[in-house]
RNA sequence: GCCCCGGUAGUGUAGUGGCCUAUCAUACAGGCCUGUCGAGCCUGUGACUCGGGUUCAAAUCCCGGCCGGGGCGCCA
C-alpha cells in the first residue's frame, strides 16, 4: 500500500506524480493558500494545497492528526522552512481524528508523566519520543549482533517459575492451575543450566520482573535484561565481553539512527577497557569524603554519586564482598571475604551485575544454605552441576537503563514503552 | 516498607478563607488575513479528584479515600 516514505521525497524530481500518507499535524488555512503540515516516522513535509485546486475546499474538513493520502508532486522551488515541499493535487482522508486529542502534538506545551503513559499512542507520535525506541532497538541490534559474532547462542527461558532465583527480591506470584508460581526476576539458574548442557555461550533478551514497591526515575517492575552467561571464562572475560558489547550497540545506534547524534549524551562509542575500581578502593575514597561504609555494606546511592563523580561515563566496581552478592558468586582464591563480581555502573546508576559462578556443586549447595534458602528447592539447579559443570561467568544488563544513560533520560520509564511501575498496571 | 510533595477546562498552569461570575497559554468553534511554517488578529466554548467535616462563607483549612511525582531502602 505504502509505496514510500516522507523522507523519501528528498531528491525527487518536480512533475513526478507520488503518492504520500501520514498524519495530518498541522493544518492553515489562509484565503488564497492551505497548508498541512504531514509527517510519517521518517519526518515532516508541508503540503501546499492551492486556492483553485480541488482540495482546497476539503481542507476545513481535515481535524489534527487526522490519517490522510495526498497525491502530487514536489516544486520547482521549495519555499517551505520545512525544508521539504508537496504540491497537492489530490487528497483522501483515510481516517478522521476525533478532536480534542488527548496529548496535542504540534501543540508546544508540557504534559505531565501520568498524561503521557495513559495516552502513550499519542505521546509516542512525537518525535522526540518515538526516536527513543529507535536508539533502544539500534544498541539492542549492536549489542546482539556483536554477541553473535563471539559465538553465542540466543535462547528462550521460562519466566513462569516455581522457585525464587535469589531469595532476595520479591516476586510477583501466580497462580499456576493447582500450583503457585512466580515471575521470573531473573533467568540466571537458566543460563547456567545451559552451559552445563554444553552451549558454551548463550543469552537471552527477555522481561524481568521484581515485585519491589520503590518509587524511583531508575526503577521499572517490568524491565528486559540482556543476560549472558559463558563457559570456560573469569570475571574478567566476562567484563571484556560487556564492555565491547556496549560499544557496539552504541556505535550501531550512532551509525544508524537518523540524527542520533542531536540527542545522544555520548557522542562517539565508549573507549574500551572501561575504567575499573574496586570495592575496597571506593571504600578508601569514600573515607577521605568522610563516609564510613561498614564491613561488607553496599554502597548508596549519596556514595555511588561520589565514586560516579570521578569517572566520564562506565566503570566497573569490583570484587564486591560476598555478604552483598548471591550465593552463585565465587570468591577470590586468595581471600574469601572478597568476590569475582563486578558491577557496571554509569555515574550512579547500576546498569549491570556480573560474576563468575561456583561450578563446585558442594561449595554451591553449601553457599544457598548459607543464605538461610532451601537447597532442596535448588535440586533441579544444582543436580546439573554434578555432571561436568564448567567454569563460568556472565552478567546481566538492564536494556531501559542502558538507554536512559546514554540519551541522558531524566526517567527510566520514558525508556519503556508501556512501563510497569509501582502503581502503573495500565495501558 | 518508611518519609516528603502534589491533584484547577482536552493539555499545561495562576490562585493560600469573601475582591473567583476562577488567571494565562495552548487546543477547539466561528470570522479576518497576498505562502503560512511555534503564523498573526478578533469573537466564543470549556475546569476546582472524590467523600466527610470546620465556617456566616471553602479551589483555598482539617480528616479519609482514590490517583500521581519524588527521597530512602533495594536493585538492572
């Protein structure tokens, strides 16, 4: 049906009869000339309707953001500070919009959040938000892509679940037929259950749930985690294989999406290696702030603004002490209060949280119960473990956050199309 | 889970007990206008989150509900 896009026009030739459609965005009517201003996802275009042509009289009948088809051709000269002109000679409305709209479009004035997600259709028209998603899609193809070219696998795990991953977040429970379940918080068990089937690398992009009632710009009930999980790898391998995949899908989204660079924070792909710090390090550097963090205590958010602060953009925090990270995180050799996790963060934010694994089935069974959790609720983990379990690492990243960090977003929730939040269930 | 703040036309706002018959912008309707482009000008339509209370009088004060924004904790 659609035979070519607004976008499209730039170079065609005056006389050439071409068929437009799109949303009406604007119309003016003036005595002796009408205009509309029409635009597709690829852009606007004004539309100049004469006096003494037959669409000037239908004019008054198109309402704002009313879907129509305009038949014509480009000028000789383009007068429009558009930058883009059709000279129409026939127009049909597809469909009519009702009026008031719920979000104006053209219209230059603030909406507020819970506007915008109860009407998301609409607010999604304007530009300045679609293109969010446009980023979004752009470094997820990157990041798959690169993770393609390492020789992963892209696999599909449950998200209806009958045991808790960690124990530490709530989760959203179901009911199951006869049984309960619960959402899936995480697909770790899964991904490490995969390398015992012998792919050797594998991730998935998938939802992530967490029934954790906090009210805040960088936290979504509902989020999609990009998790890895690799065998025959260390924390470190599995870092290199983070920070390059973030370059990637940065530098696919720069290349690619029309304009990225007018709304992108960063302006070029992120150097690699990323900078790295350890826990014990922040810790020290906090002390000359005068903040006291307690023996095996996460750092906050006051204090991870600190640690941000002397950084560009990524860096990792290291070797993490074991009270803070679950049971599945091994512990360095040479001491065991310490562990082979990392966590990428951008400023303050937490974008990912990674380790290599135990593969020592004892070690792990006794780690769970150290926990204060039922290993007899892991046997269906744990048994893959006892049957040649390779050494392993991975890591999981929160694909709204990546993209609110690098668009420089005030919001996590505008990186979401349809966010889940503590009191949005709704579109 | 704890704490703070907010809810006025379709949208965004002004208003802190009587001068509110509620401000402004935008949208919408009608009119004017030699090509406009955040068009302009004129006229008009349109609103106090819900329930209870205080008071001679409540958009305004109090209590509760509903809805929302944020901080902490926790996390991606």
């Amino acid at each position: 049906m659609k035979k070519f896009f607004v976008a499209d026009l730039d170079g065609k030739l005056p006389g050439e009869m071409l068929t437009l459609n799109g949303w009406a965005q604007d119309i003016r009517i003036l005595k002796n000339v009408g205009f509309i201003v029409l635009r597709d996802q690829t852009g606007l275009v004004q539309i100049t309707v004469k006096k003494d042509t037959e669409p000037f009289s239908m004019l008054g009948d198109i309402s704002r953001e009313s879907v129509i088809m305009v038949k014509g051709a480009v000028p000789e000269k383009i007068q429009s500070k558009i930058g883009r002109e059709f000279i129409a000679n026939e127009i049909s409305i597809l469909n009519i919009a009702g009026s008031p709209l719920p979000i104006g479009i053209a219209d230059e004035v603030e909406v507020d959040f819970d506007t915008r997600f109860n009407n998301r259709f609409m607010d999604l028209r304007k530009p300045e938000h679609s293109r969010i998603f446009r980023a979004k899609s752009a470094i997820l193809w990157g990041i798959r892509s690169f993770l393609m070219s390492q020789g992963f696998t892209e696999v599909q795990t449950p998200k209806i679940v009958s045991a808790a991953t960690e124990g530490g977040a709530d989760l959203f429970r179901v009911k199951y037929f006869e049984k309960d379940a619960f959402l899936n918080q995480s697909p770790q068990l899964y991904k490490e259950m995969l390398i015992a089937s012998g792919v050797e690398r594998v991730f998935e992009v998938g939802p992530a749930f967490r029934a954790e009632e906090h009210n805040t710009p960088r936290h979504l009930n509902e989020f999609t985690s990009i998790d890895i999980e690799m065998a025959f790898a260390d924390h470190n391998d599995a870092m290199h294989m983070l920070e390059n995949a973030i370059s990637h899908g940065i530098e696919n989204f720069l290349n690619k999406v029309p304009e990225a660079l007018q709304f992108s924070l960063l302006k070029s792909p992120p150097k690699t290696p990323f900078p790295r710090i350890t826990y014990e390090e922040c810790v020290s550097i906090l002390a000359e702030n005068g903040l006291k963090v307690n023996k095996g205590e996460d750092l906050n958010n006051e204090q991870l603004k600190i640690i941000g602060s002397r950084f560009e953009g990524f860096y990792f925090i290291t070797h993490w002490p074991r009270e803070v990270r679950p049971f599945y995180t091994s512990v360095l050799e040479d001491n065991e209060n310490f562990t082979k996790s990392f966590d990428l963060q951008f400023r303050e934010i937490e974008l990912t949280s990674g380790a290599q694994r135990v593969h020592n089935p004892e070690t792990l069974k006794r780690k769970i119960e150290e926990k204060g959790l039922d290993s007899s609720n892991f046997e269906f983990y744990l048994k893959t473990f006892r049957y040649g379990m390779p050494p392993h690492a991975g890591w999981g990243l929160g694909l709204e956050r990546l993209t609110q960090v690098i668009l420089n977003l005030p919001n996590v929730r505008e990186a979401s199309l349809f966010p889940r939040d503590r009191t949005r269930v709704f579109p």
